[in-house]
C-alpha cells in the first residue's frame, strides 16, 4: 500500500509543478498573441500616413520607353480619409492627381501627339475647361517655377524630392505622371482612400 500512496503523491506533485511551470508559458504565450493581435489592429487602422515611389530611383533619363524607371509604385494605394500620401519623386516627373471618378481612358482624348507634358506644368496656367475641375492636385514643375519666379536650379525641381498630399474625402483618385512619355510607358496609380469606421 505504501508504494500506491506515493505514486498517487508524486502524481500529485507532477500535476501540479507541471501546472505551475505551463500555466506562466500559456499566459506569456497568450499576452504574446495580445500583444500581436494588437499590432495587426494598430497597423490596420493606421493608414493615415503613407509612402509610394513615384519613379523606381534610378534616373535613367530616355526620350520615351522606359517602362522600368516610370512606374507607380504601389499600383495601388491605400490611405484613410484625412491622411497623407508622401509621394517619393526620383527624377524628372511631374504629379497629376484627378478626383474621384475620373478614369485613365478619360485621359486618352487630352494626350498631345508630340511633346513633352500632356497639360500645362506652371500653375499660373489655367489647364483646359474641360479637365479643370476633374483635378484634385497639381504638382511641382519640374522644369522650374512658374513664369513669375526664378528658375529654380539648385536644387532642381528635377531632382529626387518628396511631394505630401493630403486626402480628404473617400473614393478612388487616378494619379498620373504629367510627362507625356512617362504616361505612355504606364506610370499611373490609383489611390484608394477608405472612410475612417
């Protein structure tokens, strides 16, 4: 009988240190799946502040045919309403962001046959009737400052620089390079900016 007791007393002891020592790697292990859960709901939310490449940074200037240097990068992008975009510019390219609705084949019937910018790059300049209130923003010329102040060479326009817009409102904004040959080789994106539930 003795030998039974003490089984039933180191089984005891092995549930109960097996308790003690499982019981602290569980609530770590669950305060971990907390703790990531929460990270993942955190990421999710903040969508408020975003970056996207506009031009693959290598500054490879061609006359037209460059697909790998002129894209968008993400295709699509996604912020919260309110938040920013901050539009990282490697190079030579020019910024159009249209409102919602406006679509890239809407773009076909303003494309010149020649040259080097489908619409007018200083913003003194009035763009077409019929585009300009499909525009929500019009970016850095990259060929200097408007006719009223000085070229701006050092640094240029041109170079690598960063470009914050903000968006306000929900929907689907069609962003472009201004940059006739650019836009040709596909360098146009899509931000989608979502309500803030």
């Amino acid at each position: 009988m003795p030998s039974r007791r003490n089984a039933a007393v180191l089984t005891s002891a092995l549930l109960a240190t097996s308790a003690a020592l499982f019981t602290p790697a569980a609530y770590a292990d669950d305060k971990h799946q907390d703790r990531h859960h929460d990270r993942r709901h955190d990421d999710r939310q903040d969508q408020s502040n975003v970056s996207a490449a506009f031009g693959r940074g290598l500054n490879t200037t061609q006359p037209q045919g460059n697909p790998l240097n002129n894209a968008i990068l993400p295709k699509w992008i996604e912020v919260d309403a309110g938040g920013v975009v901050n539009f990282a510019l490697a190079g030579f390219h020019n910024i159009i962001i249209f409102k919602p609705g406006f679509r890239r084949d809407d773009l076909d019937a303003f494309i010149p046959a020649s040259g080097t910018f489908i619409f007018p790059t200083d913003p003194t300049v009035a763009l077409p009737s019929a585009i300009e209130d499909k525009v929500y923003y019009r970016g850095i010329n990259p060929a200097g400052g408007p006719s009223a102040t000085p070229f701006v060479g050092n640094p240029s326009n041109a170079s690598n620089r960063g470009e914050p817009v903000s968006f306000l409102d929900p929907g689907i904004y069609l962003v472009i390079c201004n940059v006739r040959p650019h836009l040709l080789d596909g360098m146009y994106a899509y931000v989608r900016v979502k309500r803030n539930d």
